[in-house]
C-alpha cells in the first residue's frame, strides 16, 4: 500500500511514468454493508474526482480540488465531464452458449432447456465454434460494462478452453467452469463422473489463478446430476478449498418437484446440495424463488450467497425474488443477467427489472442498493471484495464511464432531475448499452463507445 507522500513524491518525479489520471464524476461504495439502510452512509459521490491509477491497480481517489495542486504539470489526465464514473459491473450468473438463443420465444424452465438450450450446447463440441462465440461473448459484456462475470460453459472442455483463453486476452476477470451433468439430458451431452472428474481436474490445472482467472465447479443442476457425480462434485471441493462453486436453486417449482421425485430422501431441493458439501463461501447459487425457512437459514449458515436474476426470471415466468428476505438473512447476492434466458446483457436493464420485482411485492428498491448489487455487493458474493468493487487504493482498476444523457429522452430526464440519486435512478431505468461510453480494465480501455478499441464491438 503507498502512503500518501510516497505517492506524491512519484508523481512530481516523472511526469511520464506509467501513472494514469482520470477526473470526473465518481460513485461507488467504500465498504460492504448488512443492511439496506446502511447503504446511504456507505455511497461515496465525488463530483469532481482524480482518479491514480498503477500498474492496473488504484493508487488514490481524491477531490480534483486537493489532488491539483500535486499533479505534475506534464501528467496526461483523461477528463469526462459530463459522465459519471462507477466501478466495472459484475455479472454473478450468465451462460455464454446460450447467448445465439437469446430472446427465443416462449416455455418456462424445463421445456426452455429442451427446446433451445440443450440443441445450442451440442455445438461447442467443436473448439472452432467455442472460440468464435467465447469472443462474441466477452466483447458483449465490455460493450455493456461488464468486467467481471461468473459464467457456465457447456459439458465439453474446450468450451471453456476456448472462454478462458479469450478472457486471458483481454485480461478480463471472470469465474468460469465446465458444466457437469450425467442424466436427464440428450446423450450427446452426457458424460460420466469419471470423465467429468478427469476433465474437470485439467481444467483446474490449466486455468485456475492463470492471470485474473478463476475455476468454478458446475454442476448443472440437481436433476442431471446423479448422486454419484455429486459426491465426486464434493470431493473435488473438499480438495481444492479455493474453488468456486455455482449451480441452479429453485427457480421453477416444476423443478422442485421435480427434484424431489429423483432425491426423495433429502428435506428438500437446497438439502441435496448441502449433504453433497456444496454450499459454503464461494459457492453461488443462481435464483433461490422458492426456498423455505430452512433453505433461507442454511445459506445464511453455510456463508453461500445468491445470484438474483430478474429478468430471466420474468422472461421464463418462474417466480419473484424475494429481496428483504435475502437481506434479513444476511446473506451476499449479486445480480446476473443468466443471458440467454435473461433477455439483455446490460446491468442497468437488469437493475431496472430487479427494481419492477421489488415493485410487485411492495419492495422499494432504491438506487443505491442497486448499483451496490451490480458493484460491490456482487463483488462480496463472489468473495471477491478485497480485490475490486470499488475505488479503495490497491483495488484492481475496473472501471466504466456512464454516459447518462445518451438519448434525447434521457438528455430531458436529467435536466429535469433534482439531485444524484434522482439522475442514477433514471439512467437505470432507461439506460443500455448506448450509456456506456467506456469500460476500462485495470487501467486500460477496453471499449469505447465513439472509437471502438476492438474490432466488431
């Protein structure tokens, strides 16, 4: 960690070092909090900031009008007024094959998986096809923001070969791993726990902690997951404490039943899970409709947290997520677009849809907690809050340029809001991927919106 004078001295001695300066419109979060009415105390908003950044990590973030006065005259500053500027978001749960069956109409959960998402799985056999959408995939998220994501491959290895290699490219953090399932799926899509455990380990060997790159254990789902490659599932987790985990959790009630019918002996959908050992820190559990008390009390136990989906949610009509109650267990949630049955890849759509869920149940989601689930609250549930999330010194230096008047509608909005929380609120509900002006990735840009630094963003 630098002092304060130790940084200043570097930066009066070498205007062109490798330092980089950003001034604008700042906001984030300096610290988690267990209560939505901390939230408030939590926000930090700077009007004009100067942000200083090494080496992909942040040196400081101060008010313009202090920090001036220690700028050498020679520094180049990056300056947008006009913007505002917010830590990089976090995508919790998202499925990079499904993204060609984004949008396809109609059926809820089960009849979903077999129409459209099993037939696009079957293609990433094919290490060309992987590679040529694993790229699509993670220029859509800089395109919207994005710099961290937790995401499912496919049953084939090099489908995540394919997502790794491209994201080390881009030196994007992601938490990835290869879907695991071995019944209740076509055949070409099945494997055994044998093969899923050798593979699974190669994977963990190649890609785990390479650069910015994490290893999820991924099992499906309960229903294709046999009790055989669960315990093997357990095993794996039990010997690589560090992993990830991340899975399905009740989203549809016919999966319940379901669920209940192939594990008659286990209290319930979230029991079969426990009894294997896959709750537990870094174990993420995508959607949670449907739980009952004791559900709601052994992820609070267990330290798991939630991946909250709205608009997959709604798309696929499985249910409301239930907010306050996640709150009142203390329990981490992020938000996650769970593209292709979510709709969009955007977190400021996905914000806004969370927002009409809370709505429906007499919830009031407020501006503040939901950025905060997009950006350091999605960064606790992935435990990764020590790392980036927010502008602390020595966090990774994620971060994306919000432009909140990209449209006339949006330019008329704001004239005629009243203060921040009012213009954040705004931008949320009417923002997408044309509010993004710049995504950046430990101090570099990776997308701009007017001069596109990839070709094909």
């Amino acid at each position: 960690m630098f002092t304060k004078s130790i940084m200043l001295q570097m930066i009066k001695a070498d205007a062109m070092s490798d330092i980089k300066a950003v001034r604008g419109r700042f906001f984030d979060f300096t610290q988690p909090v267990s209560h939505a009415g901390e939230l408030a105390q939590s926000a930090r908003i700077m009007d004009d900031g100067l942000l200083l950044m090494e080496q992909g990590r942040i040196l400081s973030l101060r008010p313009w009008s202090t920090a001036a006065p220690d700028i050498s005259p020679g520094m180049e500053i990056c300056h947008f007024p006009g913007k505002i500027i917010v830590p990089g978001f976090i995508d919790s749960h998202l499925h990079y094959p499904q993204t060609e069956i984004i949008g396809s109409y109609g059926n809820q959960l089960l009849e979903w998986l077999n129409t459209y998402t099993f037939p696009a799985e079957e293609q990433y056999h094919c290490p060309e096809h992987a590679g040529e959408m694993a790229s699509f995939f993670l220029d859509q998220l800089l395109r919207n923001g994005t710099t961290t994501a937790m995401i499912f491959g496919t049953v084939h290895a090099q489908s995540v070969d394919s997502l790794f290699a491209a994201a080390l490219e881009r030196n994007m953090r992601i938490i990835a791993g290869k879907v695991m399932m071995d019944r209740n799926a076509p055949p070409e899509l099945l494997e055994t726990p044998e093969h899923s455990e050798a593979e699974t380990r190669a994977l963990i060997n190649r890609w785990h902690h390479n650069g910015r790159l994490s290893y999820a254990l991924t099992p499906r789902f309960a229903p294709t997951s046999s009790p055989d490659l669960l315990a093997m599932v357990g095993g794996l987790r039990r010997e690589f404490p560090d992993l990830y985990l991340q899975t399905h959790l009740s989203e549809n009630r016919h999966e319940i039943a379901w669920v209940k019918s192939l594990f008659p002996d286990h209290a319930g959908y979230l029991d079969v899970y426990h009894h294997y050992g896959l709750t537990g820190r870094k174990s993420v559990f995508a959607h949670c409709l449907h739980l009952d008390v004791e559900e709601w009390r052994t992820l609070e136990r267990s330290h798991s947290s939630i991946a909250f989906c709205p608009t997959s949610n709604l798309f696929l009509g499985s249910g409301l997520f239930n907010l306050q109650t996640c709150w009142d267990h203390h329990i981490p949630l992020g938000i996650g677009t769970d593209v292709g049955a979510g709709t969009t890849f955007n977190l400021l759509q996905t914000l806004a849809e969370a927002y009409k869920v809370g709505q429906l149940q007499g919830y009031c989601l407020s501006v503040y907690e939901a950025f905060y689930h997009a950006t350091l609250g999605a960064a606790q549930a992935l435990a990764l809050d020590g790392v980036l999330g927010n502008f602390m010194p020595g966090k990774e230096a994620d971060f994306v340029v919000l432009d909140p008047a990209a449209t006339p509608l949006q330019r008329l909005r704001q004239q005629k809001s009243t203060d921040f929380a009012e213009r954040m609120f705004a931008l949320m509900m009417l923002g997408d991927d044309r509010n993004i002006y710049q995504t950046w990735i430990q101090g570099q840009p990776a997308y701009c919106r007017d001069s596109t630094v990839k070709s094909g963003l």
